[in-house]
C-alpha cells in the first residue's frame, strides 16, 4: 500500500491486517517499487497524489515488470478522468474517498484472487511448454533414453548434479535442460567456465568485488553466483578450478551465502549447482587436484554421458538433426555409403566433431548431396582396407583380433589428424572436434610425441 498520509496508512494497515491480509506500507511511489523487488505482493493500493512519484506514475512502472500484482487506486478527489486514465493504463478498479473498510476489504480480495488466478494460468502454460523444453536433443539409444529420464527426475528438485562425459558429449545441452525444467527455469542460467581464467580472475568473475577492492575496481561488480540468484550456476570443467577457490566454492554452496572480493558483508543466494567435467572424477580426487568434500557436495546426482562411440545408433538421427540445423530449408541429404562411413567412425570428438564434419562437408557439397568424397580421410576409410593399420596389441580374451580396442582406435584417430595438420594442435583438436585442453590431455595419456 503506498499513502502519504502517515495517519491514513496507519489506519488502513490496522484495519487490513485485522481483515486477515498480510500488509505493506510505503510513503510514496518510489518506496513502493522498492517494497515490489523484495516480495511477492498480490494487490497493491495506492495513492494517487504522493511526492516523489505520483499513483499514476507507479502504476505505469509497476505493469513494466514482469508478474505486476492487481493495483487499486485510492484517491481523495477522483475526477472521472484520472479514473478512466487508471483504468486504461491497467488499474483493477478505483475507490474514492471516504470509502468504508469492508468496501475495501472486498476489492482487495476480489483483486487478489484475480492475480492468483492470472498467475496459476501463466503457471500452467509454462509446464506445458516446459514439456516440450528438451526437443533439440537427439538420440534413439537406450542410454540417452535413461539420461533423459534421470533428467526429468531431478530437474524439479535443487539438487546439485554433476554431469560427466567425454568432451563434446552433450554436457552442456543436458545441463541447459535440466534448467529449463526445473522451478527455476524463469531464473537465469549462468555459465562459468571453471578452466578459462587464473585464480585471482576466476574469484572475481565467481564472487564479484566491491569498488576499490584492488587496483582497478573502480566501483562494485557482481559476481556469477550473485547473477544465478533465483536460478542456476553452471560449472563447466568444474574439476580445473584452483584449490584455494575450491574452498570459498564449498562454503558458498553449503551455507548459500559469500564474500565479494574485498566485502566486508556477506551476500545471501539461492542458488541450483550444476557442475560438468569430463575428467575422471576418481583420478581427480585421488590425486589430491580436487577437494572430495567439494566433489561429495555437487556430485548429490550424477549423470554420465556415454561417447558417441558407445551409442553408435545416434549417429544416424544426429546426422539429419544437424544437417537440418545447418541448412533449415533446404537440408542437404547424404549418400548411403557416406552415412555408412559416419555410422562406423569412432568419434573422440564426440557429437561436436561430427556437427564440425558435417559443417566441411556441406560447404563442400555439389548438388545438395553429401558423399565419401566431402567427408575427411580419416573417416572414410580407403575401401576395403581399414582406416588404419593396426597390429600389434593382443586382443583381449572375447574380443577378435580384427576389433582394434577403443582406445587404440582413438590414438590411431588423433595420429591420424596430427599427421595431417603436421602436427599443428589447435587444428588438430579443431579436426576432431575437442578443445585444445582435451587433445593436450589426450596426447599426454596417450604419450603421443612427434615421431623425428
Ligand atoms: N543429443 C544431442 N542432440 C543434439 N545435439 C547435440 C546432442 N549432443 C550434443 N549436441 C551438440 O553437440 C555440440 C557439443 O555439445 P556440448 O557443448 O553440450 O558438449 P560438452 O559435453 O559440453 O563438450 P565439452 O566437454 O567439450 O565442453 C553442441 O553443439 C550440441 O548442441
Ligand atoms: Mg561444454
């Protein structure tokens, strides 16, 4: 309720709260739109004539945000045309003075129920278009069925989850998804890239900073767990982070409250974690590189994507998906042969390596129709020979000796791409599709070294 007459206010309070409502009282316009931010209000009451910013002024401001409650005006000297005026620009009704309680008492819950109303109605279109949240991912196997239905499970709950999978598996996709079906989906999803800055950058970019807390801070910046109030943090290559941040990361998201950078307040969230890696998280924490308490507090669900590799009867829907995205109208189509050779690559670089060949492929395409000829070498494997020689490793027990291991697939695949980019990494790890950092881990764990 906003009434410059402080004696007024007083009364109408006393009487409302007496009536059963739960009331605020502002002294004029401005104070009002303040109460506004802070809480959820059905019906607001106004003045029309108040310093500052007058009824009909914060009428107009408060059907500028989103959700506005029902306003109703109470005015002391109503002309018919302030009224009408209130009424076109979306006022529930008016009352002018002297009015009785009970009249009053009646509108606002008249008003309240009507915002209630409005608000169930808005709240079911939004589950409605919420069940069509997910529909650009694409798959058919199993797997990705069950991570789908893991999805849905924990969506509406804050859990935090964490999602694990090889780079390029569709981490971030899943993660956007379970966003937008969870309570918060009117939130903001906020994304931070765990690997992207150095420490003191990241605490910053994570916590914000207050005006001269270094160098440089010229006035207050906010941080990404303050922006993802109400909403989600994504904590993408979360297991990068340096281990002092991790601290400070664990005792925000357990107490939901944290220091900016040189605060002397703490700051109050709510906020959902959502946390993505593809390292291995029981190397990571048995190596000491990453806090297990830290791990324990975002791992309170997690999904694993399966390669692309080990889902191979995506490939296919995922091919057309693609294509479709990349030429909306006019989508290219592709050879059965070259589908052929698609179907049977092992793919390090996961789906993201196969939208990136199928991005080459439709530049090079004549005719709209993508063949063997418009797909990379490695890929398509010379006919009737396999796309590598291999020898050498034993075949394990059950496996035949023609079925190369996964893993030597994907070291012969790396060699392959560093072979034709003469071993020039950030083309290479654009070939396959992976990010700098994982064909650097790659090559590590392979002990893949330029041969003299
Ligand atoms: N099931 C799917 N359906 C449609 N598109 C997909 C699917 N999975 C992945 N993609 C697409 O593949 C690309 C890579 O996905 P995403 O960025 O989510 O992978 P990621 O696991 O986060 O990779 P990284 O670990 O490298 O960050 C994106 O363009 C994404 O839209
Ligand atoms: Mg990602």
């Amino acid at each position: 309720m906003a009434e410059d007459e402080a004696n007024l206010r007083l009364v109408l309070q006393k009487e409302l709260e007496r009536a059963g409502h739960d009331v605020r009282v502002a002294a004029d316009g401005e104070a009002a739109l303040k109460l506004l931010e802070e809480s959820n209000v059905d019906v607001l009451l106004t003045d029309i004539s108040m310093p500052r910013m007058d009824g009909m002024e914060l009428l107009r401001r408060v059907h500028q945000r989103p959700n506005p409650p029902e306003v109703v005006m109470l005015t002391g000297h109503a002309t018919v045309e302030t009224a009408i005026e209130a009424m076109k620009l979306g006022a529930y009704d008016y009352l002018s003075k002297p009015y009785h309680i009970t009249e009053l008492d009646a509108l606002v819950k008249q008003a309240a129920e009507k915002r209630r109303l409005r608000v169930d109605n808005q709240r079911l279109r939004a589950q409605i278009e919420r069940k069509n949240a997910a529909p650009e991912i694409t798959f058919v196997s199993e797997a990705m069925r069950d991570v789908m239905h893991l999805v849905e499970r924990v969506a509406p709950s804050d859990t935090s989850v964490l999602i694990t999978g090889e780079s390029g598996t569709g981490k971030e996709l899943i993660a956007h998804a379970i966003h937008r079906l969870s309570r918060r989906c009117e939130g903001s999803f906020v994304d931070l890239n765990c690997a992207a800055f150095q420490e003191t950058l990241l605490e910053s970019e994570l916590f914000g900073y207050e005006a001269g807390a270094f160098s440089g801070a010229k006035s207050r910046k906010l941080g990404l767990f303050e922006l993802a109030d109400g909403g989600t943090l994504f904590l993408d290559e979360v297991t990068e982070l340096p281990a002092p941040l991790q601290s400070k990361l664990l005792r925000a998201i357990e107490t939901q409250t944290f220091y900016r950078v040189g605060a002397v307040r703490k700051v109050q969230v709510n906020v959902r974690i959502i946390a993505a890696t593809n390292r291995d998280i029981n190397q990571v924490t048995g190596d000491g590189s990453f806090r297990s308490d830290l791990l324990y507090r975002i791992n309170g669900f997690q999904i694993n994507l399966l390669p692309l590799r080990e889902r191979p009867e995506d490939i296919e829907p995922l091919t057309h998906r693609l294509l479709g995205d990349l030429a909306s109208h006019n989508s290219p189509e592709i050879a059965a042969d070259a589908m052929d050779a698609l179907r049977s690559y092992s793919w390090p670089g996961n789906v993201r390596q196969l939208r990136n060949v199928l991005e080459r492929a439709v530049l090079l395409s004549n005719d709209n129709r993508i063949t063997r000829a418009e797909l990379p070498p490695e890929i398509v494997a010379p006919a009737g020979a396999p796309a590598f020689a291999y020898a050498g490793v034993a075949a394990a027990p059950g496996q035949s000796a023609t079925t190369p291991p996964l893993r030597e697939v994907e070291r012969q695949q790396i060699l392959a791409a560093l072979e034709q980019t003469n071993w020039h990494r950030g083309k290479t790890a654009e070939i396959l599709g992976i990010s700098p950092s994982t064909l650097y881990r790659r090559l590590r764990d392979y002990n893949l070294t330029r041969r003299a």
